[in-house]
C-alpha cells in the first residue's frame, strides 16, 4: 500500500468544523472575492470569444502586415504600372 489517507465521513465533519472555527469571519469575505473573481474570468473568456468570432467572419478585414518591405515593394509597382498607363 502507498501510504494515501482518504477520510471518511466523520473525519470530514471534524475538518470542517475546525476550519469553520478558523475561518468563520472571514468566509462571507472570501465567498465575495470569489464570486468576483469567477464574474471577472468569465468576462476575460467572453470577450476573447467574441474576438476570435469576429476574426472568423471577417477573414480579410484590416490584417496587419507581417512583411512591411514586401508590401513597400506591391506600391511602388503599382505606382509604376499606373504611371506608365
């Protein structure tokens, strides 16, 4: 056998009411800043699925350059076939 403790029923109990000792004032505190913290991540997860859904509709739209030489290179062709038209 490895040695692993698993309580049982009564042993829970006692924890509980031993960290319930412990931290009974300030449960309804942490229980808040918990709350917040789960309405705040589940804002910061909405919001990145709203953006990758807007990228997904629009594939094309306002992409940046990863390449500004290559680009620089596309306008000044097309500025010389435009100039020789």
């Amino acid at each position: 056998m490895l040695g692993f403790w698993t309580p049982s029923g009564a042993e829970l109990v006692v924890i509980l009411v031993i960290g319930l000792l412990l931290f009974g004032k300030r449960l309804p505190e942490v229980g808040r800043s918990l709350g917040k913290a789960i309405v705040e991540f589940k804002k910061g997860v909405k919001g990145i699925e709203d953006e990758v859904g807007q990228g997904a509709e629009s594939p094309g739209a306002s992409r940046p350059s990863l390449n500004a030489a290559t680009d620089a290179r596309r306008v000044s062709t097309s500025e010389k076939i435009e100039e020789n038209v």
